[in-house]
C-alpha cells in the first residue's frame, strides 16, 4: 500500500459497499501546471547606469528547445536554467557559458550523460537530474565544491565516481530509484539534511553514524539485512523508512528522540524491541507486512501516536493498551484475531478502523462509542450482523462488508443508511462552501 494513503485520515465521501476496505486518501486541490514545452532562464537585470543596481531574481528569459543564443545574449548574468521536460538527449553545449550558474533543472529529460565541462560550473548550488536515462556521473561533478543539492532520482546509475563524497557542502543527495549496489563513501558527507537511497539493490550501506545534521533517510526498497551502522548517532532524524527490505531487527533506536515516522512494512520482523517505547514524538508507526508475534507493552508510552499500522502480521490478539493511544488510524486486518477488545471504543479521536481479514464472529458494541469514525473495514470475516450501535455513529461514511454471512437484506439496509448519512454530511459541506 501506499504511505501516502496512510498519511491521511480524513472523510471519505465513496461507498465501498462490496469491495475491499481502502484507505482514505486526502483530497488535494492539483493546480494547473503550465505547458512545460519552453524551458526558461533566471536572471539578474541591472538599472541604468546613473540608478543603482537592481536584481530581479524571479525574472526569467523564454527559450526555445535547447537554442539559447537568443535568450542568452549575456551569459554571465544566468544564474538560474530551467529545461526540464524538454526532451533533451545531449547536455547543451551552451552551458558551460554560464560560469555563474547557480541553479540547474534539467530533469525530465532523455541524457545518457553529463559532460566532463560541468566541472567548470564551480558556482553551481543546486543540481536537479531525476527522471533522466543517466547511466554514469563524470569525475568532474567534483568540482562542484559549493553544491548543497543533488537530485539524481530516477535514473539508470549502477556506479557513482569516488569524487562525489568530496562534495562535502552537500545537504541534500537523492539517489533513488537507480540500480546502485555500493554508496560507499556518503559517510563522509557529514553535513546532509537529507538522504535518500531507496529503490535501488543495496544490501548493506555504510555507518552514517558521522551525519549528526541527518533529519530525514530513506532506505526503502532495497535488499538490506541490517540497519546502517551508527544509525542511533543521528538523534536529529525525524524521518526513517525502512520498508521493503529483509530486515529481521533494527536494531537500537532510543536515542533518535526526534523520530516522527517509522516505517518498517513487509520486511521480516517477528519482535520488536521494548525501547521504541522511548521514541516519545513518533505520531506514524508502520509495520505492516510482517511476521510479529507479540507486541511489547512499553509501546503504550507512544503518547502523540496517530497512526499505527499492523496489517499483516501474526498477533492473534489486540492488546489493550492499545485502547490508551491518542489513535486516529488504527489497522489490525489479516492478523487471525478471534475477537475484539471492548476498550478500542475509548479511542475517542479514531477515524479509520480496519479489522478485515480476520476470524471475527461479532463486533463489541462499544465500538458504537467511536464518535468521530468515519471508515470502517470489516470484510472477510465470520460476522452476521453489526450492531444497531455502530451503524448509528455520526460520521460513518464507508463499511465494507463483504466476505461475512450477513444476510443480503440486512446488508442492503446498512448500506442505505451509511450512503443517507453520506449524503446528509456532502449537503452540510456544500452549504458550509456557500
């Protein structure tokens, strides 16, 4: 599933009557992005001689395709060169003019390669290559000594030169999304804010525990069996995705009194370490895609958790300190759980409650206390009917049903009712926007 999808805890206005339980998606205004089929130039305009210099850094010079001589008639004044989406297969010769370059987008395109001339853009700041067909980086990307952003997502790299960890100004380095096997030296980028290697095929990565400025790693969708080394030294982390991986352990993590959100879905735990209980800001654990067995108590500590998500392990049971979290999402699906605890009716703050994939034979009526539940997912379990209680609560927008023996009349009248309520609640909304 998608961690975007779980982010979001919020109304969802479609009835799934029959189909799986999904879970709510935040609904975002898109905006119109405009065409994208003229790539443009920053830079800076001087006054009038007799007047004082003025710089407009928001101004830009229209090109077209990768012809610059018109739009760039002074070279040394471009600071800024936006050509993504051009469909670009060779790096413009004309950029190695533009010696005051501080910002490059060039992503979007169809580049193999980048010219051994980037080295001499020693101004350059900001390098943003994703979504390009980049098979290798030159060894004069070395020479960018003041470059603080490398965006190489979305490329085709299996290699990276040794002078891309002399780039020690760098505070962010995506290199997602390639097919990296080795990042051997980004321990010594020791001031990166951000780093992100997922998606590529590494199976161990380097001790990063020298990144004491680190606040966000990703590491998902690799083939690693073991958390960095010196993981628990970067204490300023407040995000860590670990998803999709062969990890049976991550080790020691009390020390990283930041973290947020941890993600450590379908990868192979089957315990989990008492001292998570400690991580006192996590608001989103995720750890679905399991083998867990049990979980410990000290996780009832996690006094701003929001979020937690168990889909997919082995729990057989939902332990009732679960009931004393401040939860508004909370998916226990797939885990062979015979019954529910009572107590889960005090999660006053829950909107989102997935029990489906279960051996539940009925619901507790308590479950009618949860006042602000807007999704509920009960499928494929042993259940005959729901209780008057729970089809009553005020918010209750989408159940989903199938897979229990309920009787079609009783479901059809169920359904009626949480599609009239759904109704009601899209009319107050409407007169809530006039």
């Amino acid at each position: 599933m998608l961690v975007a999808m779980k982010r979001a805890i919020v109304l969802v206005l479609g009835l799934a009557g029959c189909g799986a339980a999904q879970r709510p998606m935040a609904a975002e205004e898109v905006p119109e992005q405009a065409p994208a089929d003229e790539p443009a130039v920053e830079v800076r305009e001087q006054a009038p001689a007799e007047e004082p210099a003025v710089d407009y850094p928001g101004e830009h010079i229209d090109a077209k395709g990768t012809n610059l001589t018109d739009a760039l008639a002074d070279p040394l004044a471009v600071e800024h060169l936006d050509l993504e989406n051009q469909g670009l297969t060779e790096w413009p010769v004309e950029i190695v003019q533009m010696v005051n370059l501080r910002r490059i987008d060039i992503d979007g395109n169809e580049l193999t390669s980048i010219p051994p001339e980037i080295g001499k853009l020693t101004k350059l700041e900001e390098l943003d290559l994703d979504d390009n067909l980049l098979t290798m980086l030159p060894p004069e990307i070395g020479k960018l000594t003041v470059l603080r952003s490398l965006d190489l997502d979305g490329n085709r790299l299996a290699t990276l030169p040794d002078e891309l960890w002399t780039l020690t100004d760098l505070q962010e380095l995506d290199l997602s999304d390639n097919r990296l096997t080795a990042v051997s030296g980004v321990g010594k980028l020791t001031q990166l804010k951000s780093l992100d290697l997922s998606s590529n095929l590494l199976t161990k990565v380097p001790s990063i525990g020298n990144l004491a400025s680190l606040s966000s790693l990703g590491l998902a969708n690799n083939e690693l069996t073991a958390v960095p080394a010196g993981i628990a030294r970067t204490t300023e982390i407040y995000e860590l995705d670990l998803s999709f991986n062969q990890l049976t352990e991550f080790g020691e993590l009390a020390s990283m009194v930041h973290l947020t959100s941890l993600i450590v879905e379908d990868n192979r735990l089957t315990t989990l370490p008492a001292s998570l209980g400690k991580l006192v800001n996590l608001t989103t654990l995720e750890l679905d895609g399991n083998a867990i067995t049990k979980l410990p108590s000290e996780l009832g500590k996690l006094e701003v958790l929001n979020t937690l998500d168990l889909e997919r392990n082995k729990l057989g049971e939902v332990p009732a300190w679960v009931c004393s979290l401040p939860l508004g999402y909370l998916d226990v699906s797939a885990n062979g759980l015979k019954d529910v605890p009572a107590c889960i009716g005090k999660l006053a703050e829950l909107q989102y409650l997935n029990l489906a994939g279960n051996a539940l034979t009925s619901l507790p009526v308590a479950l009618g206390e949860l006042a602000q539940l807007q999704n509920l997912g009960v499928e494929h379990n042993q259940l005959t009917e729901i209780p008057l209680e729970i089809q009553r609560l005020p918010m209750l927008v989408t159940i989903t049903l199938d897979g229990n023996p309920i009787p079609k009349r009783d479901r059809v009248a169920l359904l009626r009712v949480v599609q009239t309520r759904q109704a009601e609640l899209e009319s107050q909304w409407a007169d809530y926007g006039d």
